[in-house]
C-alpha cells in the first residue's frame, strides 16, 4: 500500500555535509578502531593515529597537531573512542574557526567586483552560477562575464545560469580577448548601476605560465576601470584533488590577490580533510563549501559543523 502521509522534510546542509564526509570519516574511524583495540594510547599508538590523520588528507603537520592535542589529554587505558573524537573535533574547530568567513559584499563597492579562478574542472562556472542565484536572491542587481573563452561550453553554462537567476550575462566568441571582455563587462556593470560583477575565467593548470600571465592581464585591465578591483579574489578548489590543492593556492596566490577559497565535490570524496590542511598552512578565509550540484548545495563554510562531520563526533 503507498503512504500519502507526509513526506518526510529534506535532509539539512548538515546532514548532506556530513554524508558528503563520510568516505573521509569511514577512513579515518577505520584506522581509529585498530588503534582502540590497544590497552592504551602509548607513543606507538599515537604515532598511528598520526598516521591515520595524514592518510585523511590533514597534511603532516596538522596530523602533528592533532596526534599531540590527543596525546596531551593523557587518556588512560579506559580511552574510548568518543573521547578521541571529542578531542579532535575541538582541535580542528581552533584550526578552522579563523578561516569562517562569509563573504561581505562592500555596497561602497558598486560594481562589486568577484574574480573567480581555478584549474580545469575544479567547478568555477558552477559555482558562480550558485553564487548568482545567492545574490539576486537577496535582491542584487548582478552582472556575469564569461571570461572563459576557450570553452564554448562555459559561455553557455553561464547564460543557463543568468536565465535562472536574472543576471546579465556578457560574452564573446570562442577565443576572444579574456581581459578585453572584463573590461567591457565592467563598463556594462557601471552603466546598467549593478550591485555585482563576478568574472568567470579559464581554467588552467598552475604550472602554465601563459595562462597565468593572461590572468594577471585580467587584473591589471580591471583596474585601468577601478584600481580597487577585484574587490574579492577566489579560488574554487575540487576537494578531490586532495594535496593537489596546496600547490594550487600557491601557484594562485603569486598571480592573483586571493581573498577567499570555495570548496567544491566535498560530497563523496576521501579526501575532505584537505581544507583542514588548508586551514593550517595558509589561514585564507573559506567563504563556501559545496556538497553536490544542486544550487542550495554551495553553502558558508561553518568551522563547527565541518570539524563535527569530518570527525564523526556527535
């Protein structure tokens, strides 16, 4: 017989951050239950869950952090694996919670001016559209400049996205001039008095020198307009990439002011104790993390949730 009874209400960005975790969380108790079937958390066992936490994408030197957080509680041989949790969930939240940023839109600004940057299929254009439908829904007035224009691809990714969200869209032909584009997309924005513009480039790989020096070409054209912009630089990273993606801000962050980093694909992967590492090693502010493809799926990153769901704490 079928229920006609209420549908059950959809699952919060919590629930759909901590499911998206899960591969990273299962990986991570694994190591934690072999490590629990010890007497004691001894040096050795310490150095194991040292181990486990590298293997979670924490990088080495957070994996130090945390092992030696544990190792300081002074657990006796009644350690269980709540308190292990426990322990790290509050030292990863110390990590994180500087780096919860929202994004602050500068209405002193107008245009406001978003660069998005990024490598190949790290999901920039998406997140752009996300970020549009955020905006206008709040009432902003948004311009969209397809500045990847090596992909025919993107450009029409981008006008889907300014039919759904009301946002104008400027473009060119395949192969156009990618600085001259955001100059005229700025000259649009001022003319037409919008709120934002967010400039979509081309993906590109760090170690491209040619692509690189194009996107400090964007820059330097953009503030021939307004030499404050871009108001907000961010990079969109594909949590998949895992370590990928500290030499991915690296290489950004000598071409281009970074302001802020976007997480894209955390749903599903192992690998989501990268933007811990992140956190760590650079202390840039994470204003949006994304947990599938939907647009209410790109939410503020929030440190507290992020270190309870990558734990398995309760």
């Amino acid at each position: 017989m079928r229920d006609f009874g209420e549908a059950p209400p959809p699952p919060t960005f919590f629930e759909r951050l901590k499911r998206g975790l899960s591969r990273s969380t299962a990986g991570l108790s694994d190591n934690l239950t072999g490590i629990l079937t010890k007497r004691s958390l001894d040096a050795v066992s310490i150095g194991e869950l040292e181990e486990a936490l590298v293997k979670a994408d924490l990088g080495p030197a957070l994996a130090t952090r945390l092992a030696k957080a544990v190792s300081d509680r002074g657990f006796g041989s009644d350690v269980s694996d709540h308190d292990i949790r426990e322990t790290l969930r509050g030292e990863l939240t110390k990590v994180l919670k500087p780096i919860e940023h929202p994004l602050k839109i500068d209405g002193g600004q107008k245009p406001f001016v978003i660069l998005v940057v990024g490598v190949n299929g790290g999901g920039k254009t998406t997140t752009i559209g996300k970020l549009a439908k955020r905006f206008t829904g709040n009432g902003a007035k948004v311009v969209l400049a397809a500045g990847d224009t090596f992909r025919a691809a993107a450009t029409e990714q981008l006008n889907i996205w300014g039919q759904r969200t009301g946002a104008t869209v400027i473009s060119k032909a395949t192969g156009a001039d990618a600085a001259g584009l955001a100059f005229e997309a700025l000259e649009t924005a001022r003319k037409n008095s919008a709120d934002i513009l967010i400039i979509d480039t081309a993906g590109r790989l760090q170690n491209k020198a040619g692509l690189m020096a194009e996107l400090e070409k964007i820059v330097r054209v953009i503030r021939k307009l307004d030499a404050t912009a871009p108001h907000a630089a961010l990079l969109v990273l594909d949590a998949t990439t895992g370590q990928n993606a500290i030499g991915q801000v690296q290489a950004f962050k000598r071409v281009v002011p970074l302001t802020g980093l976007v997480m894209t694909k955390l749903d599903g992967t192992a690998k989501g104790g990268i933007l811990a590492a992140l956190a760590q090693k650079f202390a840039i502010p994470v204003h949006y993390i994304g947990v599938g493809e939907g647009a209410d799926d790109l939410q503020p990153f929030n440190a507290d949730n992020f270190a309870k769901a990558l734990t398995g704490a309760r």
